[in-house]
C-alpha cells in the first residue's frame, strides 16, 4: 500500500524514514536539472576552461605556455575557468590576470582534505563539496575546453566531457587536448573500442576530441570557434 502525501512517519520507522529522505533527495535533483536548462538570452564573454596538472611548477616550459594561451585568449576577450588550484590551473588564471579589463579568472574548486587554497590568480571563485557538481558547474559555464597534461584528475575531466559531447548533452563545444600525452589515449581508445568483434562505441565518437600539439594550434582551433560565437551573440542582440 503506497504511502500519501499527507500520511506522518515516525522517526521510529526506519524504513519509512529512509523513503522519504530518498523521495526528498530526488526531487531536489529534479529541481536542480530543471533550473540547468535555463541560460541567458546573450553573455558578455566567451568562456574557456583549462584542465590540467596541480603539480606542474611555475618556471617549468609547461607551465609557461598554459600561462602564454591564457593570457592570449584573455586579451581575446574570453574569461578563463580553472580548478582554482595550484600548477596549470594557476598558470592559466596567472594568464587570464594578465588582461582584468577583458576577462574573468574563475577558480571553481573542491573540498579535499589534501588540496592546496585556491591560487591567488583567481579573482572569482566558487566552492564545491563533491566532484559531481564541480563538474557539472564546469559544463554548464563552458564555451570550450582546452586539455593541458595532468593525472587522473584532469583525465577524469576530459572524459567526463567527452561522454556528454558523444550523447549530445553538449553541442558545439571544442574540447581540445593539447600536448604529447593526449594522442596515446585517443589511440588506446580506438584500438579497444573499435577493434572488437561488436564495437563498443562509434568511429566519429574518436574524432570529438581535438589533439594538438601546442598552445599555438590550440588558439587557432579556438579563435574561430570564438568569431563564430561573437557573432552568434550579436545576432541574438539584435533580435531583442
């Protein structure tokens, strides 16, 4: 016998208890996904987020060149979004510093007992407490991704990216992976899960990730990425 809206439950009632923390719970997350759907008419900026290692040093050539891109597509006029922690999400908020008059150095970052402070570089900052809804900001505030060497972490990001790119949650969102490290994995992929008796996923499911091999060609897939949206956000403030 399903239980009404007006019924009472004791605390006594584990059971019981325990289905209407469930009920509340989903319903929150319903709220929240409905919310998400929602997005401003036009914005101000193009908006590129910058995954990458928290363990690479300031000086060192990779840290140098996140810092170089960031600060180059500031001075293009785009706001930079990071983890907010030290090594490439500093240099790119170090970058995105750089030009303040034309872009926003945004840190969202997450709660772990090992984690550095956010990088002094970020000047707005957001605090999660669990991976899923870091990432989820990540999505919903992303123009494009740009992919720097990292561990697991940054991994997690781009894969996680990938999947919504693959079942078109996201569209029209350039997920570029810039250096050495990247073409392995794409090619791992396409070995394991092409190469089966029954594929397990779709050759142009490969090709949604963009592997560069330096800032420079990094820039050149986003400048007209950024053009096009420019002028997509213009014709949308023509027609108000």
């Amino acid at each position: 016998m399903s239980r009404t809206e007006a019924s009472t439950v004791s605390l006594g009632d584990e059971d019981e208890v325990k289905e209407v923390l469930a009920d509340a719970v989903l319903g929150l997350w319903d709220v929240v996904n409905n919310l998400t759907r929602l997005r401003p008419s036009r914005r101000d900026r193009y908006r590129v987020t910058i995954f990458g290692s928290a363990r690479v040093q300031p000086g060192t050539f990779g840290y140098e060149e996140t810092k170089r891109c960031a600060a180059a597509l500031a001075e293009l006029g785009c706001d930079i979004i990071t983890g907010g922690g030290p090594g490439l999400m500093q240099a790119a908020n170090e970058g995105a510093s750089s030009a303040p008059e034309r872009s926003k150095s945004i840190g969202i970052r997450v709660d772990l007992p090992f984690e550095q402070e956010i990088n002094s570089f970020v000047g707005q900052a957001f605090e999660h407490r669990t991976f899923f809804t870091r990432l989820h900001q990540f999505v919903l505030t992303s123009d494009a991704f740009l992919v720097a060497p990292g561990g697991i972490g940054t991994v997690l990001e781009t894969l996680m990216v990938w999947q919504l790119l693959q079942v078109h949650h996201l569209n029209d969102t350039p997920l570029i992976l810039v250096g050495k490290m990247w073409p392995g994995l794409i090619e791992w992929a396409k070995e394991s899960m092409l190469s089966t008796e029954s594929p397990l996923a779709s050759p142009e499911d490969m090709s949604i990730p963009q592997c560069v091999a330096n800032a420079d060609e990094a820039l050149a897939v986003i400048r007209p990425h950024h053009a096009a949206w420019l002028k997509q956000q213009g014709d949308a403030g023509g027609g108000n």
